[in-house]
C-alpha cells in the first residue's frame, strides 16, 4: 500500500520568509512518481512538479525547490522569499507505474500555507 | 495548451434532480479522472477512464454515473444525489500511455462546486 503524510497542517508565514513544506511517503514500488501540486481558494490544483523514483537529482524553478532523498523517503518543497500569491493549500502525491489504465494518485492530506504582510 | 476545462462552475441540485457535471481536454490525453473533493480534505479518486474505457470505479455509488463519449470528453451524470454528496467535483486528465515517465502528471481543471439541498 502507497502512503503519502504531510505532517505540517498549517503554517503561516511572514511575507519574504522561506519556508519548508515536508513530504514523507511510503510504497514497495521501485519505480515510482511523486508530484506537488497547488490548490488555491478558487480550487483548481495546480501542476507544480513531477520527480521520477530514479532520478535524485533536486530542481530549483524560480522560487520553489525541491529536495528529493530515497534514504529518508522525503520529498520537501521549499519556497524562497514567499510571497502573497503563494498562499494556498500544497499536496504531495505519489503513483507508481502507469500500466494504461491511468494512474492511481495517493495524495497527503495538504499543508495550508498562509503567507502575511 | 495544458487546460481541462469543467462545466458548470457551481450547480445545486435537489435530491430529485437529475444533473450532469462536464469535462473536456484537448491536450490528447488519453486518461481522464473524476475525484470528489470534501472541505479541507485530499481529493478522492471516483473513476479512470482510459482509451475511453473505464478502468477503475472506486466503489463508487450508482447515483454517480460517468460516461466518456470521446476521447476529449467525460461527463458525471448525478441522480438522487444525498447532501453528503455536496462537494468538489474534479477533472483531470493525463496521457496515459505505459511506463514512460512523461506521462504521469494529471492535469486538473477548476471543478465544479455541486450543492446538494
């Protein structure tokens, strides 16, 4: 069984702050496919990245980071010098290999971020 | 063009009432998903359409009855609907093909927010 927890509830923050969303996840997959996404209020969730089971490699996309460890099974995101607009509801989620039939999203239960003046 | 677009916005409905909640991509995705999403809650997978078939039906209650006429589009037709049932409905779409590690992202549209009186 697939299993994604995203311990932190709620943070809030000062504007220009950094701040760290965590990710632990749980599979038996080898191969596997963890994603980020961004729910704003107005409830569409938003794409942010996807980190493939064999490559470690960590990204950096403008304000955002990401932090990938297998040893830990982590999978942290981090926002530099957040802003306003950041504020939102942030899921971690993780599938395993697409077979054809689409793939089953495991999602955590979200962190709300509250980023303020 | 990433975009999956919903329809309606907002819908509300009587528990007698017989609706229909729309769905369509142009992305060429092949794999198109329904999830229902309570209040500070993950959204929960209802149903996979792939190749326009359905692949996976999450236990999901008869009222709720999808249907993907084509490749681009998915409908959930909504009958005897409870007011539990009041959430909201997702969207989302991804290629779908197997194994290759591009494909597994899914892409959401803004939902439709259904109220059940």
């Amino acid at each position: 069984a697939q299993k994604v927890t995203q311990a932190q509830t709620e943070i809030s923050v000062v504007e220009k702050e950094d701040v760290t969303l965590d990710c632990v996840y749980e599979t038996r997959d080898t191969t596997y496919y963890l994603f980020w996404y961004k729910q704003p209020p107005s409830g569409e969730l938003v794409f942010l990245i996807r980190r493939n089971s064999f490559d470690e490699q960590n990204e950096i996309s403008g304000r955002y980071s990401w932090n990938f460890q297998k040893s830990t099974s982590s999978f942290n995101f981090t926002i530099t010098a957040s802003q306003v607009v950041d504020s939102a509801v942030y899921f971690c989620a993780l599938s395993g290999v697409v077979t054809g039939g689409g793939n089953k999203l495991t999602f955590g239960t979200g962190t709300q971020l509250k980023v303020e003046l | 063009d990433t975009e999956v677009t919903q329809t309606p916005k907002h819908l509300v409905m009587g528990m007698t009432n017989k609706k229909s909640l729309k769905c369509e991509q142009h992305m060429g995705h092949r794999a198109m998903y329904w999830y229902k999403q309570k209040a500070k809650k993950p959204p929960e997978l209802m149903f996979v359409y792939s190749y326009e078939k359905l692949s996976i039906n999450e236990s999901v209650p008869s009222r709720f009855s999808p249907e993907c006429p084509n490749s681009s589009l998915l409908n959930l037709h909504l009958h005897a609907l409870q007011p539990e049932d009041s959430a909201l409905y997702l969207c989302a779409s991804s290629q779908g093909s197997s194994g290759r590690a591009g494909d597994n992202e899914q892409f959401f549209g803004p939902g439709t927010r259904l109220t059940v009186l």
